[in-house]
C-alpha cells in the first residue's frame, strides 16, 4: 500500500492519467474479487493466481513483465538428477527421494507435482495432495511442508540450521530452502532428484557459488529429464523442462480497455526507471519489502497481444496447474449402472472402497442403457460410467463429455488398446472366409459398439461386401446376414431379422435389448450366441480365452476349447485365435470412464487407482474384485473383466484426444446428416484398417 501510494504521488506529478488510486485487500485472489465487483480495476498476479483469478473471476491478463533477455518472460522449471544415476527417467520416479525449493513454490512444488498428476504418473485421492506426494516419493525435503497434518516424509530429508534446529522451515534457515537448498538437497546426495527453475545449476557450479559445499561441483555431473522419457545436458533447459513459468501480469476485468492502462505504466516505467533518483517503478526496498506491486527483477513491461490466460500461461504451465485444480472435488461419485448385476456389483464396490476409507464414496444409479446414463451425467444427476470407443465418440460429441480414466489390458499405457476380430467355429467342411459373410448368422455386442458393429461393418462396407443407400445401414446388414443378434436394434424401422437371434433374460423378457438383461449382450454374450446360434461373433481378442478351458463355468461355456474357434483374417485367411495380432480387424482404444467436464478427472482416477491397489487383483484378500463380474451373472460388468489396470488418460483429455485423429476422420467419412450421431452408423469406415492406432 505503501508502494501504491507513491507510485499515485508520481502519477500525479508527472501528469500520467487516468489518476489512479490504491485498494487494500486481503490477498491477491481477494483483490481479483473486488476487481470482479468493480471495487478496484488492476492486480499484479503470478501465474498461479491468475489462473485462479482467471478461473473464478474471469479476469484476464493484458500487462506482463520480462526478467532478462534469455528467458523474456518467463522461467523454466527443470527436473535434475546426477548423471552417474543413468536409469532415472520421467517416468519412473516413484519411491526415489526428492528435494524441492519450498511448498506451493512454482519451480519447486507446482509444476513437478502438477505435471505428474496431470499425466497420471502420481494418482490423489480425495484431493490429498500432501498425501499422494508421501505415497509417491520415499522421503523428501519439501521446505514450508512441515504442516501437523502433512506426512512427515515431505520434511524426512531437510536438514535445517547449522544448529540442527528449523528443520523443514520455509526460509534460509532451512539449508535445503530454494532453489540452490533443494540443488544442495541433490549435490549432497540426500535426495535423487531436484525440482529447480533452470538456472540453479549453473548458479551453484563451475566456481559460481563459493560456498563450501559448491565450490567443487560441476555442472556436467548433472542432467535434466525431459518429458519425453529423454535426459539432455543442464544448458538444453529451452529444449528439455517440464514448464515455462509465466512471468507476473497486470490483470483487469474482461470489459477493461488493456491499452489504456499499458499507456500509463508504459509512461511510467519510462519516467520513473531504475536511474530516476525519486520513485522507481521496480524497487521496493524502500518501502521494507520485496516484489511490490511488481518484481523488482522486472525490466520492461509489455502490452500483451493475446489477452487469455490460456496462452499467456502456456500449455505446459496450464496442465500443471490443471493437476493441481482440486476445488471441482465431488462429495460423492454416482456411478451410473446399466443392469441389475451391474447394480449389486457396483453396491459391493461402494462398500468394499467405503471399508478401506477411499474418497470421494460412491453412490450407485440406475441408468437404461448407455445413451441414458451420458444424458443423466450431462444433466449432472450422475458422475460416471465406463464406455467403449463407439459410445465414447457419441458420449463426447453429443454430450460434451470427456475421460477420466481408461482400461488397459496389460497393466501400462501401452495395454490402452484391443483388437476387434471376427471368431467363427473351426470346420473343416464349411470354413467359410470373410469374404464369404453374406447370409451367415451374425453375433454382435450390441448396436453402435466398437468391436461388435462399427468395426465389423465398417470393414464390410469398406471392402464393398455390404452395400448401402439413404444411410440405411441398419436396413443392408438386416439383407446381408440372414439372421443376427444385435442388442440395441430392437427399435422402429429397424430390420427384425437384426433380434432374431437374440433370446433375452432367463425368462425369456427383455429380447435384444442394448444391456445385459439380453444374454448374448456383450461379449461373452456374443460370444455365447456363436456357440448356440450363430455362423460369426464380433468381439474382442480376448473373449475366446475369457469363455473357454476352464475360465468360464456356467453351463454353456464349463466344456469349450478355445482350439474349437479360429479368427477371420482380413486376407481370406484363417488363423488360430491365439494370433489375433496378425489377424484382426482392427486396433481400437481402451474403455474409458467418461464424466461431465466439471468433474475432477484427477478424483475420479485418483479414486479408481487407489481402490485397484487393494481390489484390482483377482486373487487378493479383500473379497471384493473389480475386474471380475462372475459373482454377478454377467461379464464386463462396470469394467471389462480382461482388464489389468486401470490407468490415467494422461493429456488426452477430450474424446477426441483418446480416439484419436484415425479414428475420428473414419467416422466424418459416414457421417449421413448427423445420423451417424445418434444411430448405429457413427463409427462405419473405421480404420482403413490396419493402420489404425498402430
């Protein structure tokens, strides 16, 4: 305030207009409120602030400042380790021990632990940040983390004063405090790696930093880690980093003429410079403080060009940020379920998470069928439910709903895909090809799904097998195949040859409907309608072995063998269904949970991540399984029962990003007047073929 009332007195008398006047708040997010309620009119905010204050006020940014002439507006924040630790990467930096510049510190804090939540590499529970942090790295020295409700691993590596007192304070009394203590942290081979903004090691090597403990230290012992998975020497900082930080902005309401005000500090930083021998613009220590109203390390300011907070924080900086964005924290997650064994399965998880004190709790709603359940979560009566790629497509496109976590089949990002293939019964007196489809009897998972329609049919009518006009799809399956079970075509207009084969629940109700009270619903349902009724069932390359030797003991299923079935190759062959990667349709991604955009994704698979590590197995000792639906009288309920974990979305935070730029232009290409949005032709095309996701 101090500051601000000089910098008025020089205004003033250096005829600087408009005048201006100076507000007290309590804070700078206290400040950016009052500018929303038109009390005040201009705020300096670091990055971390204006995107709250951009967020919760809509404020924007239209002044910034530059630092030096190497770095302009902005630092970087690095990740550094020692070079003789050669096996370090980005990504495998869980239990190593880590040293920080100080909490909530942006270098230190922010952007490492914003960007390993935002990539899925550190999963948070409850929003627990502090926690998930503990959980992640063995020990730390996080200066400032000394909280009486934080783990005490954040503070277990500092080090305190020289008289061993102050341990983990948040200032130089801490000798790991800042960006050379948590350097230090690192050159004293207390921590593993070090979380600094790109200048510190230079500073503190080479003969820069006398000190004792740096006056033997060189910089080539020292690397950095990209996010690429690569390491690059400590002067590769532009080129190898986690963020660029943002330099501090003048931000104002949305409706304020930016100019304008850029036009009366401009005038001041010219008249009132660090050679004016009254007020200067970029010093405060005349006023016993620091970095007031502006940094003092500020050189120049500038009229920003693009005035949103997107692209002044940049896209690095914002998705660590994003990380950290925990206030859209739900009381309780609603599980949308989509069939009674859903329902009692999704009860049991409720519980069996309730049982080990996993937040938020959820909640089980019932849902008709898939299309009910995105409408309900874009309504926000409901949080969540698990979908597959086809559905997904509509989920995002016609409800705006994204991912929030995925399915993977072999325990990692790589296991986020599955192959969609065409299993028929060996024979050696009808072995009929895929070239040889037409009038056979046709087992699909349901209308609109991946592997059991849009693929399969999409290739047919890529290779011109099946023809079509007016967007009739529904109407050329119903003519090519003679008879067919496709759950969710039991609708008017459709061919009634597409339920023919379908046989409903136990007592014979619910006949083709799109969920598992229809029994070849699925894909083990499919599955099942190839060993009673069918010629061909479209499915997943898993289903064969989930329903065979053994795996599955219901009456129709206890006594199969997986040799009695083979694969339609793409190329008229046949093959063994255990050479589903040479012979498949198709590459297609995971599952996903999908949930409202205002749904923290980050509690949602902190969540899931946190339930599998006691649940996920199914042989551990807890009782309930996640990826197991036996119990229930169905398959795949919830999530698919082959899979293995269920892991982050990373970036791919829109429908579009988990598709992928393949799969989507397949879906433009059929796009009949918006009827391949709400009917079973949205996905046709798909592929062309192999090369998808591959």
């Amino acid at each position: 305030m101090n500051k601000c009332m000089k910098m008025k007195e020089a205004f003033e008398s250096a005829k600087i207009y408009p005048s201006m006047s100076c507000v007290l708040a309590a804070s700078a997010l206290d400040c950016a409120e009052k500018i929303a309620n038109k009390e005040a009119d201009a705020v300096s905010l670091d990055g971390e602030t204006l995107y709250r204050a951009a967020k919760e006020y809509k404020l924007k940014p239209i002044i910034g400042e530059t630092y030096d002439q190497e770095a302009g507006t902005l630092f970087y924040a690095v990740a550094v380790v020692r070079k003789s630790d050669s096996s370090i990467t980005i990504n495998n930096l869980k239990t190593l021990k880590s040293c920080h510049t100080g909490f909530c510190k942006a270098a230190g804090w922010s952007v490492p632990i914003g960007y390993l939540i935002n990539t899925g590499k550190m999963s948070v529970m409850g929003c627990n940040i502090p926690e998930a942090v503990s959980e992640f790295f063995s020990k730390s020295c996080i200066p400032g983390a000394q909280h009486i409700h934080f783990p005490p691993s954040l503070c277990q590596l500092c080090i305190g004063d020289e008289k061993n007192q102050n341990k983990c304070a948040d200032n130089a009394n801490e000798r790991y405090f800042s960006d050379s203590g948590a350097f230090r942290c690192l050159a004293e081979q207390a921590g593993d790696i070090a979380f600094v903004k790109h200048s510190t090691v230079l500073d503190n090597t080479d003969g820069s930093n006398p000190t004792k403990w740096a006056k033997n230290l060189h910089s080539s012992d020292y690397e950095l880690l990209c996010r690429d998975g690569s390491r690059a020497e400590v002067t590769d900082w532009k080129m190898c980093h986690l963020a660029r930080v943002p330099a501090h902005v003048v931000a104002v309401r949305p409706d304020t003429d930016g100019t304008a005000v850029f036009n009366a500090l401009d005038a001041a930083q010219k008249k009132f410079d660090i050679t004016s021998t009254g007020f200067k613009l970029f010093d405060s220590a005349s006023y016993n403080g620091k970095d007031l109203v502006f940094k003092d390390s500020s050189k120049e300011l500038m009229l920003i060009k693009n005035q949103t907070y997107q692209a002044w924080l940049g896209s690095e900086y914002l998705q660590s940020l994003t990380g950290l964005d925990c206030y859209r924290m739900p009381n309780v997650l609603r599980w949308c379920t989509q069939s009674r064994g859903e329902l009692l399965k999704c009860g049991d998880m409720a519980e069996a998470f309730n049982s080990k004190n996993l937040t938020p709790p959820i909640q089980c709603v019932s849902g008709d069928n898939p299309s009910d359940c995105m409408k309900k979560i874009k309504n926000k009566d409901i949080d969540a439910v698990t979908l597959d790629a086809g559905q997904i497509y509509t989920a995002g496109k016609v409800y705006g709903l994204v991912p929030a976590a995925a399915e993977s089949y072999t325990g990692d990002n790589d296991g986020a895909s599955y192959y969609a293939v065409a299993v028929v019964k060996k024979s050696s007196h009808n072995a009929f090809t895929i070239n040889q489809l037409k009038g056979k009897k046709s087992c699909h998972t349901g209308l609109g799904r991946t592997a059991g329609w849009n693929i399969p049919i999409g290739t047919l009518i890529e290779r011109k097998e099946i023809k079509f006009s007016k967007c009739n799809i529904e109407k050329a399956v119903g003519e090519y195949f003679s008879a067919s079970c496709v759950p969710g075509a039991n609708q008017p207009a459709y061919p009634s040859s597409l339920c023919e084969l379908c046989i409903g629940n136990a007592e014979g109700k619910s006949k083709c409907a799109v969920t598992t009270e229809e029994q070849y619903s699925g894909y083990t349902g499919a599955f099942r309608c190839l060993v009673e009724v069918g010629d061909v069932a479209f499915v997943k390359h898993t289903t064969v072995f989930d329903n065979t030797d053994g795996r599955n003991q219901e009456p129709w299923a206890a006594n199969l063998k997986s040799t009695d079935y083979q694969l339609l190759c793409l190329n008229g062959a046949r093959a063994e269904v255990k050479q589903w990667e040479e012979c498949n349709l198709a590459r297609v991604p995971s599952h996903a949970v999908m949930v409202h955009p205002s749904t923290s994704i980050t509690a949602v698979f902190g969540l899931l991540d946190e339930g599998q590590d006691f649940f996920g197995q199914n042989d551990n000792p807890n009782g309930f399984k996640m990826f197991n639906s036996s119990a229930y009288g169905g398959s795949d309920l919830l999530f698919k029962d082959s899979t293995v974990r269920i892991i982050s979305v990373g970036e791919k935070t829109t429908y579009e990003d988990w598709l992928g730029g393949t799969y989507l232009e397949a879906i433009k290409m059929i796009e009949c007047s918006g009827a391949a949005i709400t009917r079973s032709s949205l996905c046709l095309l798909i592929l062309m073929l192999l090369s998808f996701f591959l």
